[in-house]
C-alpha cells in the first residue's frame, strides 16, 4: 500500500496531541510579584522537542510583524512593548508536508529583552494551540466563580 504523501505533519502532529493530551504540562512554575502560577517556555520545549524529533518535526518561527512602543514607568523608567505576529512552519523530514501556525507574542521589558519574551511567548502560546497541550489539573478553577454554576453548563 502506498503513503499518501504530504500528510505526515497533520498525522505526526495528532500523534503528538495525543500523547501530551495524557501528561499535560503542569503550571509549576510561580510569579511571585503577581500571585499566579504558570507554564515556563523550558517546560514547553522539554516536553515537546523530544517528540518533535521522534516524529521527524521540525518547527521554524517566522517574525511577520512587529510592533514597538514605549511606556513610562511609576518611577519614571522607560518599559519597552513589544508585539510580535509570528508565523510558525511546522513542517515533516519525512514528505516536506508544511502547516503553518500564527499566533500573536507579547511582552514589556526594561531592558533589551521585550523581544526575546514576546518571542518565547508566541512559541508557547502556539505550541499550547497547535498540540492542544492541557495543564494537567482537574478542572479550571475560574469555573467555580460563576454564580450559577461551571461556565460550561450555562446557556
């Protein structure tokens, strides 16, 4: 039987979700400064580039737009914005099958790494889309604020 060929990324890519879909990547990581628990872009790559390579996946980021601005700081610093809209070319060694993933990276800074956090930030939030990466907890604790029940039984 013949490979159908230019499919391998869409079947390795569901391979992927699948087995992440069994471990998640927990929020282990903390922001002291603003109380919230969180997943780091070393905790995205170390669960995500092995399987990468055992699918032969490779993933090249693409910085298609940009944007840059300044804000002014409670003490009178200067905090750096920056916004990235980056296309992501998820592609197979095996057939040269191709999906590209855009998303949209964040990030501020006083110094001179808005850009790199904007960057490790459209990574993450791509790879939590395309590989639909849960956060291995039960259920979101947001659903138990609504007044009227989990946000998913509401109508």
């Amino acid at each position: 039987m013949m490979e159908q060929t230019g499919q391998h990324v869409v079947e390795a890519v569901s391979a992927i979700q699948g087995e992440l879909a069994k471990t998640g990547i927990a929020k282990n990581r903390k922001n002291d400064s603003q109380k919230y628990m969180f997943r780091g872009i070393d905790d995205v790559y170390a669960a995500l580039s092995p399987r990468l390579s055992e699918h032969g996946i490779t993933i090249t980021p693409r910085v298609v737009d940009k944007e840059f601005s300044e804000r002014q700081t409670r003490n009178g610093g200067v905090l750096y914005c920056v916004a990235l809209t980056v296309d992501f070319h998820i592609r197979s060694k095996r057939d040269g099958s191709e999906m590209i993933a855009t998303t949209i990276g964040e990030a501020m800074d006083s110094g001179d790494k808005a850009s790199n956090k904007a960057q490790s930030s459209a990574y993450k939030y791509m790879a939590f889309m395309t590989f639909g990466i849960p956060t291995g907890e039960d259920a979101d604790t947001e659903t138990e604020k609504w007044p009227h029940g989990p946000h998913k039984n509401r109508t």
